[in-house]
C-alpha cells in the first residue's frame, strides 16, 4: 500500500510542479504589463502570445527535475539541500528556456518578463516543496505515511543510527526490529528489541513486512556484509548501507559519485561552491572598502611608528593559511626591530620587554592587524576564519592537538569564533581548535555576520591582547 502511494504521488508531484511553474509564467506577465512596477515603453502584446508558451513551462520543467533526480525520495535529505538542488534544477531550466526562446525569430520576448519569471518561479516553487515536505513531515510524525525499518547491526553506530530516527520522527521512519550475529548476547538497543540473527534475515524481511533494510555494522563486522547483501538478493526491500566512519569524521561527510562508483569524503571544508564564491566576493568589496575608509588613519599610525621607534613601518610575517600554504602576513611593527635575534620565534607574552611604548598601545586595541585587509584583498586571507600560524608552530602543533590542521581546511581570518569567545593570545589552544572546527562545521554567512559583530562589540580591546 505504502509503495502503490509513493508511485502514485510521483506521478502527482511533477504535474503540481508544472502547474506552479506555468501559473509563475502567468504571474510574471501579470506583472510585467498589468501592475508594470519598470513602465512599459514596446507596447503591451496580447496575453495569448505568452499563453503559448505554458506547454513548453511545462515540460522542459518537469524533464529538467527529473534528469536532476529532483523526484527521487529522499526522506533523509536536509531541508537545505533539497532546496539547493531544487534551485540548481530551477536554475537549468530557465536558461534552457530563455536559450529555446531566443531560437524564435517571429518574436522576442521581454527581458523583464523573463527577470520576474526566475523570481517568481524560485518563490513559488521552492514554498511550494517546503509547505509540501512541512506538511509530510507534520503526517509522519502523527503516524501517518510510515516507512518500516529492520535495522542490522550492533554497538554503538546502531545506537547512534537509531537515537538520530527517534530525533526526527517527522522522517516517518520507524525501526521493528534489530537483527544482530548468532553469538550476540544483546537483547534490545534504545528500546528495539532484537528480532533475530544474520542467518535469519532474509525470512525475517518476508514476515515482518519491512520497507526498508538499514545495515549498520561496526567494523569488525564488516566481513558479515557480502553475505547480508547476498540474502536480500531475491528481496524487493530498499537497503541503505551506514558505514562506520564516525570515528574518522572531523568536519563533515559527503558522499559522490565518479561515473558510477561511490565514493566516500570525510572532512571536506563546507566552503565550496557557491559558499566560496560568495564568501570571497564578500571579502574582497569589504576588504577594498574598509582599506579606503581606514587608509587616514592607517597613514597615522604608519607615521606614528615611525617616529616613536627605529625599523620598518610593517613587520611581514610567514603564516600558514588555506591548504597549508605560507603566505606573508602584514602587521604594523609593535616590536623592535631585532625582538627575536636573540629569542628565536616565540610566543607574544603578557609583559613582553620586546614591545614598543607606542606597539603596546597597537596590540592592546589591535590597530596592528588593520595591514591584514591587504591580505584578504589578496586571497590570502578570508575577514573571518581560523587566525593564522607561523609554519614552525604548525610543524610542532600538528603532532601533538588532535586534528590541529583540519583547521586550514578554510581561508585564515582577521577574526575568528575563538577570538570573539576570549581564546586569543597565549591560552589553551585546545579550546582554540575546538572554536576553530566549530566555525568549520557550522559555517554560514550568518555565522560570519555574528562574528565580525561580536570582533566590533568586543574583539578589538582584551585581556588576552598583548
């Protein structure tokens, strides 16, 4: 029953979906030559020559949604991603459709019809899935629409599998069972109770009438999976496959797939695509903006440390950035000029003797690090991320704090969750990468927004600023 409605409302879905967009056409005329917010100055043209193109709307939508696999269930899928490929989906299908209408020479149609046709269509569909999957997740988690799980397994990736389903009930997935090897001794997990072994898989899918089969072995087991696999053969039941991978998994987990064959990516950086771009974009405009508004106070400061101490205006400094790669990092000098001929490279201390009077003033309200948005203009740093190294700390961090380098896996920052939340100078550097990894995993422009807020709040002036 429950398969006959998923094929049914596939069937529905893509007629729903060509409705929206084709009434997102309408709209767009509507728009366009009856409310006319941009003044109409080529004439009105008659409503029917618009009208025409709705069976095109229609059909190129759909076939671009489904080559995209836009109509493939996928109950586990974020509510982020299934929005960002139905936008990518959307986004294919218009240019295709403004590329076919260019192809018709009897007439060109308006510009401005096509602009409000990309807004409205990205609205209208993108609300319409999000209140569609609202409303399934809102049935599911009142017991409607289930899907029935038997899950394989043990230890505690099945533990973790099965307490992340009863977080998200809304996902309509229910387990009945646990099935775990002969010589297991456990009776239940989380509630589940164990329904059988290995050996008695492929009867127990029969009997208990399950949708779906979720194998999550832990390791040791993993030479039990080809003979798991083989017992579902003969079987019509979904199976996903969990690998234990959780303890290797820093950053996060994606999983794609090269012409065929799957392929598994753990601690992938969350800035690529789009993100990067518009991250970098963002960069750039506020770095150039900031360098004119701050250059009469950047050329203060240059003349003050000039005529307050002998040596250079700028100390240029190695670091590491993004990839593990060196880059020159500028400061104002706040030292002396010969501060580590004798020291070697070390650590900034609270009371360093090494300091200027007027480089004491620099660092305590971190005037020296205003150089540093020449280097994010550059690209060799990002406004916001992890703070930089120097190369000969790296080598001697990266062997002693637990994933210390996953931390260049992103462009280095002016400023940084750790610097907004205290851990800046000389304090643990363990709670530095755990901030740092942090940022990593839950990075968003809006988590940006909040730090360069907080770094104007509160980062310039600190304790720990010496």
């Amino acid at each position: 029953m429950l398969k006959h409605y998923q094929h049914t409302f596939g069937y529905i879905l893509p007629m729903v979906d060509a409705c929206v967009m084709v009434a997102a056409w309408f709209a767009a005329y509507w728009v366009r030559f009856t409310i006319s917010p941009i003044p109409v100055t080529k004439g009105f043209p008659a409503f029917a020559t618009y009208a025409s193109m709705a069976p095109l709307v229609a059909v190129l939508w759909i076939s671009v949604f489904a080559l995209m696999r836009v109509y493939e269930a996928r109950r586990m899928l974020g509510r982020f991603h299934e929005l960002q490929l139905l936008l990518k989906a959307h986004g294919v299908a218009l240019l295709g459709f403004i590329a076919i209408t260019y192809l018709f020479e009897e007439y060109r149609y308006s510009r401005v019809v096509m602009l409000y046709f990309a807004a409205l269509g990205s609205v209208t569909i993108a609300t319409f899935r999000l209140s569609m999957r609202n409303a399934l997740r809102s049935l599911r988690a009142r017991g409607f629409n289930l899907r029935y799980v038997l899950a394989v397994g043990e230890g505690s990736l099945m533990e973790g599998l099965i307490q992340r389903l009863e977080l998200f009930p809304e996902l309509g997935l229910r387990v009945k069972g646990l099935v775990t090897r002969e010589e297991s001794s456990i009776g239940s997990i989380r509630g589940v109770p164990v329904v059988g072994h290995f050996g008695d898989l492929a009867g127990l899918v029969r009997s208990s009438h399950v949708d779906e089969v979720l194998i999550a072995l832990p390791s040791a087991q993993s030479e039990d999976l080809n003979q798991l696999l083989a017992m579902l053969d003969n079987e019509t039941v979904d199976i996903r496959i969990v690998p234990d991978l959780l303890r290797f998994v820093t950053l996060r987990c994606d999983i794609e797939e090269f012409n065929g064959l799957p392929i598994v990516r753990i601690n992938d950086s969350p800035l690529v695509g789009w993100g990067a771009m518009g991250k970098r974009v963002t960069d750039i405009v506020l770095s150039s903006v900031a360098l004119v508004l701050l250059s009469p106070l950047l050329l203060l400061l240059a003349i003050l440390i000039k005529v307050t101490s002998p040596g250079p205006v700028l100390y240029v400094q190695e670091r590491m950035g993004l990839d593990g790669r060196s880059f020159p990092m500028l400061k104002f000098r706040s030292m002396r000029a010969d501060a580590e001929d004798a020291s070697g490279p070390v650590w900034a201390q609270a009371a360093d003797n090494r300091r200027t009077a007027f480089g004491t003033f620099l660092r305590k309200t971190s005037l020296d690090e205003l150089p540093q948005f020449w280097n994010v203009l550059l690209g060799d740093m990002s406004l916001v991320g992890p703070r930089p190294e120097r190369p000969i700390f790296v080598n001697q961090f990266r062997t002693q704090v637990p994933h210390y380098m996953l931390r260049h896996k992103v462009r280095a920052g002016i400023t940084g969750w750790a610097q907004v939340n205290g851990w800046r100078g000389n304090t643990s550097l363990d709670r530095r990468i755990e901030c740092d990894l942090f940022y990593i995993r839950n990075w968003s422009y809006a988590l940006d927004l909040k730090i360069l807020i907080l770094t104007l709040w509160k980062g310039f002036i600190h304790k720990n600023a010496y």
